[in-house]
C-alpha cells in the first residue's frame, strides 16, 4: 500500500446537530447509529476500509458501545478511533474563539480514550479534533505533549483553510501540497497529522451554521467529491474526508452518495485506507 493515488473516508460519530433540524431531533443517536450500521454494511460489501471517529459522549450509549464492540471483533474494515468527549475546541479558533484549558483537553482524551478501550479492547491510535483548524496543531507544543501523553499517534486537526474557514485547499502558504506530516519541528516528530481537503458534508447539505453555502444535491456532492479524487489520482496525491453519519441522515437515507462513490473506486481500482492505515503506511 502507497499514499499515492488513495483515498481515506472518516466518520465524525457523535449525533451533534449544529443547527436545529426538526427531522433529526426525534431521536438523534438513534439516527446516528441506524446511518453508522447502513454505512458499514456498505463498506463491508465493498471490501472498502475506513475510520469512525467516535465522541466519548456517544460511546456512553449502551447501544452505541455494544453495536461498536460487535464490530471491533467481527469486522476487519472497520478502524475506530477517538473524536473527544464533548466536542470541544482544542485550539483558538477565528470563528469559535478561546479554546478549553490544557487540563480539560487532556480529561477530555484521557476519559474517551478509557470509553474507547472499553469497546475495543485497545488504546486508540489516533484522534479527529473535533471542529478542526487551518495549519492543524502546527507550532502548539503544549496541546502535542497531551497527546503523547495519552499514547496517540496520529491526530487529524488540519482541516481548514486561512482563517480556519471550509474549504481547505490542496496547497498550503508554501506552494505544496497538503499531505499526512509529522509534528517534527514542534518536537513531536512521532505524531502524524492527517490533513483532509476541501469542504465536508455538512458545509454542502446546507446544515452549517457558519460558512453558509448554497446547499448541493446529492448528484453535485457526489460529483464534487469525484473531482477531488481525480484531482488526487492525477497529482499522486491521498485524499481525506471527513462524513458524518447524522448529516448524511439528514438527505441521503439511502446513501446514495457512498454507494456510487465507493463503486466508482473499485471501477478506478483506486485504493481506500483507513485513517490507521495512512498512520501505518507512514511510519
Ligand atoms: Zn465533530
């Protein structure tokens, strides 16, 4: 397995509604958890890798810990991974503000990291920073420590663009291209960052608070997440996604959008990687 030419889907689990949608508020980890079981059966017959990213407040839930135990031992696709326990901010953000204190950031991973072992049986490797931030935790030493502290190896955070606004382009201030890269020069160098690229579900349902778009249909996201896997395949490059099971929920019951995205990486013989595997394929 190569970086090049691949692409990587993580799913944010944690039933959060950013704006109040009626639909959704019945039962929200009901939801979440009924779209998580179609989304890795999808997978499964797909034979197609990918990372939950799991919210130490949805792992709480004894039908989300039971579902996610069931499937840490009986599915070999399937890589689950930490999203924090309450979405909080891990860094200070230009449209959210202050992050929480050093202290609370370190409970908040150190108690899912104990929810997640719980389920699995093992430490998670890796973390989704809940929100995520432009240049992820580049140059934040103090915030690097307490994941070395909590035994993660890999942390997705650099998700935005300038002044932490969707989309996250392809090149950064430099010219180069937005690839998984280590916290070398804050000392760190065991610590993989796992940018993604351009914009996510939610942005493109229309279901963001901030950063406000036109909402695409299901046809024009699919499309736009193609483009992107062209763009990647042509440059050598790896693309990484961030999906969300509730927003997803929210317009494609029937996922249409993951069925003929993942039909047409095995008609493209292009390679999908879990989160994990892009952290092995890097060491
Ligand atoms: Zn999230």
């Amino acid at each position: 397995m190569s970086l090049e030419k691949s692409f990587s889907i993580g799913y944010d689990f944690e039933g959060i509604v950013i704006k109040r949608i009626p639909m959704l508020e019945k039962s929200l980890t009901k939801i979440s958890l009924d779209t998580l079981k179609h989304i890795v059966k999808i997978h499964t017959k797909k034979k197609s890798r990918f990372s939950i990213f799991v919210l130490g407040r949805m792992a709480e839930e004894p039908k989300v810990s039971d579902y996610l135990t069931y499937l840490s031992k009986t599915n070999k696709y399937a890589d689950i991974q930490q999203h924090g326990y309450s979405h909080t901010l891990f860094k200070y953000h230009s449209l959210k503000g202050h992050p929480i204190s050093l202290e609370t950031m370190d409970k908040e991973i150190s108690d899912t990291n104990v929810l997640i072992e719980e389920i699995t049986g093992e430490k998670p490797k890796g973390i989704r920073a809940p929100i995520g931030f432009y240049r992820g935790f580049q140059g934040e030493k103090e915030r690097l420590k307490i994941l070395r502290k909590n035994g993660l190896k890999f942390i997705s955070s650099d998700l935005r663009g300038p002044n932490d606004q969707y989309p996250a382009p392809w090149k950064d201030a430099s010219n180069r291209y937005r690839q998984p890269y280590f916290y070398k020069r804050e000392g760190y160098a065991e610590i993989l960052e796992i940018p993604t690229q351009g914009t996510i579900d939610v942005r493109m349902k229309g279901i963001s608070k901030s950063n406000k778009t036109k909402s695409l249909t299901i046809e024009e996201e699919l499309k736009y997440y193609i483009s992107n896997i062209k763009f990647a395949f042509k440059n050598n490059l790896n693309y990484s996604t961030v999906f969300h099971p509730w927003a997803i929920a929210y317009n494609d019951k029937d996922l249409f959008i993951l069925n003929n995205l993942l039909d047409y990486l095995v008609r493209k013989r292009i390679q999908t990687l879990s989160y994990i595997d892009i952290y092995k394929q890097s060491i």
